[in-house]
C-alpha cells in the first residue's frame, strides 16, 4: 500500500494549525495520512501543538526558508 505524506510549512501558525492537521486526519484514506511538519522558526505554541499530532518536525532557520526548497528538505 502507498503511504501518503502531507508536508505542512509552519511559522507562527497556533492559531490554524491544529485545525488544519485535523481536517487532514478525517480525510478518507486506506491508510492514516501522516503529517510531516517543517518549521521555519515558530516563537509561538505551534511546535507543541503539533507535538500532539506527529513527530515528524524539522527545523529550519528562518533566514533559510524559501517556499519550493524548503520542503524539498524534509
């Protein structure tokens, strides 16, 4: 069976990125859907709401992120 990943860039996003991980969760799939997390610097709760969900975080420095390499990273 294929595994399906879905890659989620986050800075700061407290406010939507639970709900977010959740809607991907309820989706219909053979298998459960991971979420594979990279982060470019989050000063707020974000890191440790999504803790709950995965442990697939990577960390990248702000400076570094650009939107089509950075996922490129993980």
């Amino acid at each position: 069976m294929n595994k399906v990943s879905a890659a989620i860039r986050i800075k700061n996003e407290e406010k939507w990125i639970e709900k977010t991980i959740q809607s991907i969760q309820r989706q219909e799939a053979e298998e459960p859907i991971e979420c594979v997390i990279l982060d470019s610097g989050s000063t707020d709760n974000s890191l440790a709401i999504v803790s709950k969900y995965t442990k697939k975080i990577h960390q990248i420095q702000s400076s570094d992120f650009q939107f089509g390499r950075s996922c490129n990273q993980i």
